[in-house]
C-alpha cells in the first residue's frame, strides 16, 4: 500500500510516543509531532529515551517534531496538509479538537484514532473517499491490533459507489448527490443494478450485476419483474455514448485513456483541442476518461500541448528520443519525423509508453496533429 509521504501521527503522552515509533517503523514512513510541554529535564529524558538528537532552534528531532502549542492550536495548521491523520489518544479528545475543522467526507483528510496501547485503530473520519478504512486495516495489521470501522456499507460488507470510483479514479457528474444516493440505495437493500462495460477489477458487494440487453429493457412496460425492482444502475464505460438509455442510469468514467500527441512547432491551441474533441468523438471516447497526454521531450515547452493538459487538468509526460526508439520500430515510420526529432513516429509509441503497450487506437492525423490512443488496466 502507498501511503505517499503523507501520514501525520499525533501523539501526546510518552505511551503515545513509543506507539507511534513503532507505527512510523512499520509503515516505513510519516511525521511524528510529539505534541506536550516539557521541563528541560523532560526534553533531555525525551530526546534521550528516542536515541534522537534536537536540532537547534527548532527543537526538532530526528524522528519526532516537540510541539509547544496546545492540541487545539497546532492542529489546524496541518488539518488540511496531510492525507492521513493518526492520533494517538482518547477519541474523545479527537472529535472535540477536529470538530471545528470537519467539512465534508470529500474534502477531510483521513482520520484514524489509536489508543496509546495501541489496542484498538479506528476509522473516525473519511473513511472511503479519503482512505481513512484502508489505512486503518493496513496499521491494524502492521501492529496486530484490533480496526474498527463502523461505515454502513462496511459494516453491511458491501461496496459502494465513491470506493468504485475511488477504485477507477473515476468521474461521476453530480458526484455528491449521486454517491449518497446510491450508497443509501445499497445500505437500505434496494436493487442497484451495476453494468461494467469493460475488464474493470471493483468490488461488486450488494450491486446486482446486469447484462447490456437488460439494461436497454429498464423503461419499458414488458420489463421482467426482477428488473422492475432496480431503482437505479451504474454504468461503467469511457465510451462518449452508450449504446442505451435510461432515467435509472449514472454514468460512471474510469480515467483509464492515456493519449500520445505529436504535433508541428507553435501549434495554435485551439486548433489542438477543437482536433481533440474530433478525435475523441469519431472513437467515441468520454473526454473524462482521459488519464494522461504524453509527448517526445522535445515538446515539453509547446504550448499548445501545455494548454490541452491544462484544458483536460491532466498531467502532461514527456519521453527521451532513446525511450521513445525502443518502441518506435513498431510502428509506421516517418523519415520527415525521424529526421526533426530523432525518431521515426511519435503519438503512437507515447501513447504505447503510457498504457505499457496497451494500445487502442493507431495514429490519427489532423493538420500539423496526429493523436493515438491507450488504455490502462484498472
């Protein structure tokens, strides 16, 4: 599991000190603040008990930051810094310092509760959309302790629509409203239908499986009766257009199409999107389902590609003319490109570069731009 460098542990007592070490060790990272006032005396026996040295002037350890505000005060000024929060001590304390800083399960980082014994972890905040259940299984097990998650489609052992989409890094358009839609849906035993249009590995718990004939019965009159129960169906597809329609349906795009641009020098940036959405209507393929660009390092300053990353808010890759020659045989060649840039075809073995040879769809040439396209696994 990644956890990415971005795990605050809060500890308050010398108990709460030594759990979060050896949740730090496990873990193989995170940032220890050691959050108490100490006498000198207390410091030197802290510092020396850690086999840690205090940096001058900040008082900083190697392992542990000695904060000397009050729990209250230091908190809010790393809430919103970190991905996963642990604390550890009384839940209680917990919830009376966080409540003024909680907005939303969207928006709040991930945060865990362990008592200082380290006997219980438990899940106290955004447990599925910031990781918060994740992540206090992975500690729990790291140090044999008991987790304690009390999310209802957890506790039900069922999945639910923002873990999917969690899962598939994937755009829901009235993301909010629908996720608490469906996910009341599944805690209160109402058919949700679930049609995957694609090999994507989620946890399916509690959705009813559909077949694409199915679904186009949905609105219908003569629908069988089973059908007539399902209250709403999430459709899993990058495609722009489906193939069916109904009131019930919430779509649900996986960002899994990686693209490979080439393009001449200074090309104009609107021409770049407006060739984009051409391309991406003609292979029927959901703009949202767009993962990453990816071009010949030479193109790392063109503005056009720039724009159309920035455009799409996706990141933008560049690949070395020996990265890109390793592939590059595989495709159809063009000495005009091999002679301006070093290589013989450039969307095509970007887009191969990005998907790990996935690919979908082969060159497309607009004027002065070729696209291709790939897919990764999810």
């Amino acid at each position: 599991m990644s956890t990415e460098n971005n795990i605050a542990i809060i500890c308050i007592t010398q108990n709460g000190k030594n759990l979060a070490l050896k949740i730090q060790k496990e873990l193989k990272e995170g940032k220890i603040y050691f959050v108490k006032k100490n006498s000198d005396n207390e410091l030197q026996e802290f510092s020396n008990s850690s086999n840690n040295k205090i940096q001058e002037g900040t008082e900083e350890l190697e392992n542990i930051i000695r904060i000397e505000e009050k729990l209250k005060d230091f908190v809010p000024t790393i809430f919103n810094k970190y991905r996963y929060i642990v604390f550890i001590m009384a839940t209680g304390i917990v919830v009376r310092t966080i409540a003024p800083l909680v907005q939303n399960k969207f928006k709040d980082p991930a945060v865990i509760v362990a008592d200082e014994r380290g006997t219980n972890v438990i899940s106290l905040l955004s447990g599925h959309m910031g990781g918060a259940n994740e992540m206090t299984l992975y500690i729990s097990h790291l140090i044999d302790s008991n987790p304690v998650i009390t999310t209802a489609t957890d506790v039900n052992n069922k999945s639910s629509l923002d873990m999917i989409a969690k899962r598939l890094d994937g755009h829901i358009e009235n993301f909010r409203d629908n996720v608490l839609k469906i996910n009341s849906m599944i805690v209160n035993n109402k058919q949700v239908g679930l049609f995957l249009d694609g090999d994507y590995d989620i946890d399916t718990r509690g959705f009813k499986l559909l077949k694409q004939d199915e679904i186009s019965k949905l609105d219908k009159f003569e629908t069988e009766d089973e059908l007539n129960n399902i209250e709403a169906v999430v459709v899993v597809s990058n495609k722009e257009k489906v193939d069916f329609q109904s009131k019930k349906i919430i779509k649900l795009v996986p960002k899994d199409i990686v693209l490979g641009v080439g393009c001449k020098k200074n090309m104009d940036s609107e021409h770049m999107q407006n060739s984009l959405k051409e391309f991406l209507h003609i292979n029927n393929i959901d703009i949202n389902s767009i993962k990453a660009i990816g071009s010949i390092e030479i193109k790392k300053n063109e503005q056009a590609i720039i724009d159309l990353a920035n455009y799409l808010n996706v990141p933008f890759e560049t690949f070395t003319v020996e990265q890109i020659a390793q592939v590059d045989y595989l495709y159809g060649k063009s000495e005009w490109v091999k002679k301006n840039v070093g290589v013989y075809s450039v969307a095509e073995p970007c887009a191969h570069l990005l998907s790990k040879g996935n690919m979908i769809i082969e060159k497309q040439i607009y004027t002065g731009i070729t696209f291709s396209a790939g897919r990764v696994n999810k």
